[in-house]
C-alpha cells in the first residue's frame, strides 16, 4: 500500500515538472518571441502595457486646431521580446492588414530593429488623414514574420489596431444644438459643419465650452470681430476653396460684430 502511494506521488511530480518545463519554453524560450505593447495615458504621461486592451489607437483628424492641413499622424508602437535577449539588433518587419472598404492607409517610414542587450524597442508608423470625412477607417498592424528575425509570441498580443476619421459634431465640440441657440448664435450666426471646422482652426477652440467660458480668449475673438474679418480676408483671396455650408450651399457667414458695438 504504500509502495502504491509512492508511485503515485512520484507521478504527480513528474506531471508538476513537467508543466513546469513547457511553461518556461512558452514564456522564456531562445527562440525570440515577439509581441506588440500598448500604452496609456494616466494623468499627463504615458505608461507602457503589455495588458492587450492597449493594443489600439483612435485619431479624429476632424477635433484638431491644425484643421485640414493636419494630413498624417504618428503613431507609436511598443514591441516586447520573450525570451533570450541577444548581443545584437534584430530585424522587426511590421505589415497591415485592411479591410476592403474605408482602409485605413498607413506608411512604415524606416527599418525597425529591436536594439542589442535589450528586452523592448517602439517603432514610429505614419497613419494618413482618411480620404473621406464622416467615415471611419481602420487597419490592422501585425509582424511579418517571413523577414522578421523573430517568432510570433502570445496570440492575444500579434495584432495592434489602428481606427481614424475625420468627423465633427456638436456633441464632440461640447454644445447642444439648445445652447447655441440661447446665445452663441447671436455672435456666430447658425451653426454649419463647415462653419465649426473654420471656428476650430481659427480659434484654436476643440471645446467650444471652454473657450466659450474663458473670459479673456472669448472677448478678445469678439472686440477684435476676428472671425468676421478673418474670412473676409480669406474670401478675398480667389485661390482659397470656397467653404460652403452644407445648409444652404453658400459661402458660411458670421455676423460683423463692429456693427454691433
């Protein structure tokens, strides 16, 4: 009897060791496995994470002072390797992966290595503005491990996504269609797409409510009539594209406040 307990235990163990032994191969293996890290925004700083809900970026070309000049983006990307670490760079060859429709296109605009006597490395990918507003776009980053000098790591950690548009709103600007109706539009006139992307580039405003509150900045665009005289001056040169509001088909309008005052 407990010749037969022996053998069971000695069992037992051989199983635990064993499991042991294929865990250390997964996770510390020498044969250079390779994952994506994200990161995340706590406060004012970034933080790196190996967590996979990181494993995404979002851009709203639309919510931006650089209006329609702001054409690409970077994105940073984190890798992490599992395993050995080595005496010298190797290679890391990223591709993408797109849908048929709204591709979202992306630029690798140089070679990536993973350093020597290092563990982790981040790659810069140019993301272009979407072609087409109001739509979103998206693409998928993965290795491409036929020129890469690495094997695939953990399968939740192989793709990282990618999600752009070029979209404003009331909502997204931080006023109801109720409140501009109150006030603002007495200073700005009715309220248009185009109209909003012009104020957003002109005033340097994402958040309308915020400047809107900001006593110094929303007295001085107003004393100064500066959205007024401003398209003024961009109507009176023929090489500007018109920007027509999408109510009506006419050039947008603001009120001339100097009338006012």
């Amino acid at each position: 009897m407990k010749k037969s307990k022996n053998i069971g235990l000695l069992m037992i163990l051989l199983a635990f060791f064993s499991s042991c032994e294929k865990y250390d191969m997964v996770e510390f293996g020498e044969s250079g496995e390779i994952n994506f890290r994200g990161r995340y925004l706590n406060g004012s700083k970034y933080y790196w994470s190996d967590d996979e809900k990181y494993l995404e970026w979002e851009k709203n070309f639309g919510m931006n002072v650089q209006g329609d000049s702001l054409l690409q983006d970077t994105v940073i990307v984190g890798v992490k390797i599992m395993g050995e670490i080595v005496n010298y760079p190797r290679k890391v060859v990223l591709t993408s992966e797109a849908p048929a429709e709204n591709a979202l296109e992306v630029i690798f605009p140089e070679e990536y290595y993973v350093p020597a006597d290092t563990a982790v490395a981040t790659f810069r990918v140019i993301v272009k503005r979407p072609a087409t507003r109001n739509i979103t776009y998206t693409t998928k980053l993965m290795f491409d491990y036929s020129q890469s000098d690495f094997e695939a790591g953990t399968q939740e950690r192989q793709v990282f996504n990618l999600k752009a548009e070029d979209k404003v709103s009331m909502e997204l600007w931080g006023i109801t269609q109720e409140d501009w109706e109150y006030e603002p539009v007495f200073f700005f006139g009715e309220w248009s797409e185009t109209k909003m992307r012009y104020m957003i580039t002109m005033l340097g405003c994402v958040s309308f409510m915020n400047w809107y509150y900001n006593e110094d900045s929303f007295f001085e665009a107003l004393m100064g009539n500066v959205l007024y005289e401003s398209l003024e001056e961009y109507k009176a040169d023929s090489s500007n594209p018109p920007l027509l509001d999408e109510n009506t088909g006419e050039w947008i309008e603001f009120p001339d406040l100097s009338e006012m005052m």
